[in-house]
C-alpha cells in the first residue's frame, strides 16, 4: 500500500466507454489524487494523452468475470483508492444480454433506465456534476488536423457507423449529397473497415447526383487504422453528424462544434441532455428507446427495407438533412 495520494480509476469498454472516464479526472485530481487508469487497449489509445495521466495507464487483456475481479483486488492494494467505473453505466442505465432486466417489459426498462450515463460516472466517483469528457489529441495530431482542415476549408464530419450493428444510418447517402449541394462544406467520412460498402454507396449517390465535382468535396478517413486522427480532425469541424459513437462524442462538450446524432438505444437523457451546442435526433419507431446493449439482431427490430435497425430507418433523410443544414448556417433555425 503507499502512503501517498495515489488513486486508481478502473475503466475498460469500447472507444467511447473509456473516453466518457476523462470527466472523472479533473475532478479526481483536485482533491489531490495522483491518478493511474486501467484499462483495455481501447482506453490506452483513447486516453494516452490526457494531462491527468500524464502517461500513467495501465492496459489489461479483456478477462473473465473472475479474472478481472482477482486482478482489480490485486492491483487495488497498490492504491490508498480505487474508483471502478466498469459496468456503472452498462448495467444501472443501458441494460446487458446477461441482466434479467433486459428482458424487462419495454415500459419498465424505460421507466428504470432514464438517467444520465455522465452522471452516473460522476456519482461512481463520488464527485458533483457536470461532468465534462474531453479528447486531447498529441501536439502531432493537432498540427494534422491544421494541415487538413486548411486544406479543404470548411467540413462536416460523419461518422458512418459504430461498433454495433444498430448505430449506421441507412440514408447518409442521400444527405451527404444534400449537404454537398446546398453549402459550401466538404465532407469527411470516417469509420471502420466495415463501413466500406457504406462509404462506396456515398461516393455512387455522389457522383449520379452532383458529378466528378461533388465527389472531389468528399474526403475519406475510412479504414484510416487511427481512431485519434478522426477525433482530433472533429474539433476543427463545423458540425459533426453520426450515430451514438465515439467521434460526435469526443467534441461533446466543445462548443464551437454542432453535433447532430442520431440516438439508437439511448434516450436525449441518457445521453445528449448533457451536451452542448447539439441537435439531438429521436427515431419513431416503437421500439425506441430500448436501452438495451446490442451485438447482433437477436433483439433489435430491423427494416425490411434497409436492413438497418428500425430505429435509425425510421428517420427520414429530409430529416437529417434539415439538422444538417441548419446546424452549418444553410437554413434558418426558426
């Protein structure tokens, strides 16, 4: 055990799990904890180069139940305290394949599951609200995203698809094309590998509709390898437009960038109502909100049309576009 002030935040997750931590810390550190977080991979990247760590992560193999546990009451003597943020969120507010309570009636999981996952992360650290998440790209990744936003002048950002089959947007094709005709913007498309037949449906709706012209205004990060050079080009956007990931997240709270999402399993109060400078888009399909994890299809309605998940199909385009184009300034908010 040490004698100092040394505290340990636990935290593993997807992208965005792990970033949403960083509201934690300078809260954490005001109280005067020297602070090491432990993670998975995921969070290492995500966080490598918060000021509050300064380089003090620990990263961990996603383990067994079991074997995690032994490993945090291990390392946990190490610390005079331990905050463990993992499974706060998921299981008090977003429910798990492996709860009873997702199998609870659809009203019910409403009702019990309307908190704030920002919230809920301050409460788990015993610290007031609000909390505020915040990437910090590296020196490097600023001077990249300088470079690229200088030049192709001013750009949207969008996210085409999380890391669950529910958070893609059947129709970004048709508002990509809108965005490109009626301002003056680029278009940034960033993504997985696996968002690549949705990035060529982009290109193919843009080319028919706008020509060789309007494709040269699309700029792709897809497949790019680096999750970070997308989260430190979204600060230089104007607005940034996605499903619940971790890009539209990273620029959550920074105010000179409008976020249009596109909420899927989560409510405006569990996510956005916590946001700044955002339009926050509720599908209207029955099923939303759900507040349910997903990894497949098994419990998550899908279109026949689209294949997409009934939530987001249940957007219309002209929808999203109009968001779109009010948040850039091509349309009155009135």
């Amino acid at each position: 055990m040490t004698t100092g002030r040394e505290c340990l935040v636990i935290r593993s997750g997807a992208f965005g799990d792990v970033l949403m931590a960083s509201a934690v810390l300078p809260g954490l550190a005001a109280q005067g904890w020297r602070l090491t977080l432990a993670t998975s991979w995921e969070g290492e990247e995500m966080l490598r180069h918060d000021p509050y760590l300064n380089g003090r992560i620990r990263t961990w193999p996603h383990l067994p139940d079991k074997e995690n546990a032994e490993t945090w009451k291990a390392a946990g003597t190490e610390f005079d305290r331990v905050v463990n943020l993992v499974n706060g969120m998921e299981c008090s507010i977003l429910r798990h394949p492996s709860q009873l309570s997702y199998h609870w009636p659809q009203d019910q999981r409403r009702t019990m599951s309307s908190g704030s996952y920002l919230a809920q992360y301050m409460a788990q650290s015993g610290l007031a609200g609000p909390g505020r998440i915040r990437f910090t790209p590296s020196l490097d990744e600023v001077a990249w995203a300088n470079e690229i936003a200088e030049k192709i002048g001013p750009f949207v950002v969008w996210t085409l698809r999380g890391s669950a089959p529910h958070k893609v947007y059947p129709y970004a094709p048709m508002v990509v094309t809108q965005i490109l005709s009626q301002t003056d913007h680029a278009v940034v498309l960033v993504g997985d590998l696996g968002a690549r037949e949705l990035e060529a449906a982009v290109y193919d709706a843009t080319q028919d509709f706008l020509g060789p012209a309007g494709v040269k205004r699309i700029f792709s990060l897809v497949g790019d390898g680096s999750i970070r050079r997308p989260l430190a080009l979204a600060q230089k956007a104007t607005v940034v437009i996605g499903p619940e990931t971790v890009v539209p997240m990273a620029v959550a709270h920074e105010p000179q960038v409008h976020k249009v999402l596109i909420l899927s399993h989560s409510a405006p109060s569990n996510l956005t109502d916590d946001w700044i400078n955002v339009t926050a888009l509720t599908p209207t399909a029955p099923c939303y909100p759900c507040h349910r994890l997903h990894t497949d299809w098994t419990y998550c309605p899908q279109d026949e049309k689209t294949g997409a998940a009934a939530c987001a199909a249940s957007l219309p385009a002209s929808l999203v576009s109009e968001a779109a184009l009010r948040a850039i300034g091509a349309l009155c908010a009135c």
